[in-house]
C-alpha cells in the first residue's frame, strides 16, 4: 500500500486510489485517479512533478474561504479543467472553528469528526462537486486530481465512493481510506501541531487527541456510508438519486477507467 504515496516537497498526502481489483474480475488503472492535500504551499520541483503526471481535472472540494486563504498553485500550461465549489456560508470552515472554540481530546476529537461525517455526503456544495466529478469521470480520458484541505475526509469520502461505484473490494476501500494515517506520518508530525494548536488556542493538546483529529478511522467513514444507506437504502440508490450517476454514466466511467 505504501508504494502508492507519492513523495512532494511540500504536498501532503499525494496517492494514486487506482490500481485495485475491480468487480467481474477487472482492474483499476493505475495512473488516472490521484488524491492529495491543497496545493498552497507545493515548490516549483513539486509544480514540475504535477505537471509531469498530466493531469486533465482536478477537483477542489474546500470551500471559497479555504480557497482564498490558501490559494492552488498550478504547474505551468496547465490547461485542464478545475471544479470548484461557488457554495459559501460566509463563515470559517468548522474544523477551524471547532480547534479554536473546544477542547481538543481524543473524545471530542472523535465526535466532532463522527458528525461531520454523518453530514458529509449530503452538504449542497459536495453534492454539487461530487456529481461534477462523477460526470468528469466519464467524460475525460485524462488523470484527475481530487482534494481538500487535508486531503482525508472530503477527499477520502470521494475516494470512497469511487472505489464503491468501480466494484472495489470493501477492505481494499477501507485500507485506501486509512493510507491517510501513514501518508502524513502522524505520530512523527503530532507533537509539532500539538505546539502549533497551543500557540492558536492558548489549550493544550495530547498527542492522542492529536492524532484522534487529524487522522482517520474506520468509524468516520462508516458512519457516513451508514447514514447513506439510512436516507436512501443504499450507495447504488444515493449515487443515483443525489449525484447522477445512472447506469449509462456507471459504465462509461467503468470502461474509462479500466486497466
């Protein structure tokens, strides 16, 4: 699995969540799905790295504000099209809100985290961004990009949903989704955001509520996966209801992205 992580700079989380065992016996292919953190901060090397992989879409899942905060960079002649979100509710993003307004433990860590996930799949901007990728998908013969902040939940969630509609084994979704946890090394990196949160806050924070928020855990993506079945009996159901993808477009993006 950790030969999928692909080394930046200053890019975190970057993978490729292609390259698996599909249903009927087919395969994903490599080099066409890619899944990372934001790009803000990535060095002209990074830039020519990303522009080496060609690209055709990439799909930015923050909010206005987190765009504007830290605005993508792009390797030069980049030509390939960009999904964003024009959904704003005028206010922080929650995560934010949240380490500058709670205590920070493993528990609320991991509650907070719950509930977000429980949303996740139903906010208007995702469904929105979401629906745009599904039908780039099935449209571009080019690699895509999706991202977030982070590159772990809003990402992973996306991810996930991929790997569902694709036929992607259930252990093999879960295992891509907690490559997260190593990508980021977050036991090496915990103590120097503890530092980084007690200087925002003025609190302090354990390394285990450290690591409970910044990583993720089977749980987060199973509530989500969850709460989908609750609403709407079932992934294939959600898929198709909220975000469009019948079965015309399920096989188009199959055979698009067959190995």
């Amino acid at each position: 699995m950790t030969g999928r992580i692909l080394r930046f700079d200053a890019l975190d989380n970057f993978r490729d969540y292609g390259d698996y065992a599909a249903a009927g016996g087919g395969h994903v292919a490599p080099g066409r799905l890619f899944r990372s953190a934001h790009q803000a901060r990535v060095s002209e090397a990074d830039l020519d790295r990303l522009g080496a992989l060609g690209l055709g879409v990439i799909v930015d899942l923050r909010r206005p504000s987190e765009r504007r905060d830290q605005p993508s960079k792009r390797p030069t002649g980049f030509s390939g099209a960009v999904i964003e979100s024009g959904h704003d509710d005028g206010g922080e993003a929650p995560h934010i809100t949240f380490l500058r307004t709670a205590d920070l433990t493993p528990d609320s860590g991991r509650r907070f985290m719950t509930d977000t996930y429980r949303r996740l799949p139903f906010e208007a901007s995702h469904l929105d961004l979401f629906s745009r990728y599904f039908q780039a998908l099935g449209e571009t013969e080019a690699p895509v990009l999706i991202h977030c902040a982070a590159g772990k939940d809003r990402t992973g969630m996306l991810a996930s949903l991929t790997h569902h509609l694709l036929g992607v084994h259930p252990d093999d979704m879960v295992a891509d989704y907690l490559l997260t946890n190593t990508a980021v090394d977050l036991d090496r990196r915990a103590p120097g955001i503890a530092r980084q949160l007690e200087a925002m806050t003025g609190r302090p924070a354990s390394h285990d509520a450290v690591v409970a928020f910044l990583g993720v855990e089977p749980v987060y993506l199973e509530t989500a996966l969850a709460e989908i079945v609750a609403r709407h009996g079932s992934v294939d159901a959600y898929l198709e209801q909220a975000l469009g993808v019948d079965a015309t477009l399920r096989d188009r993006i199959g055979a698009r992205l067959a190995a």
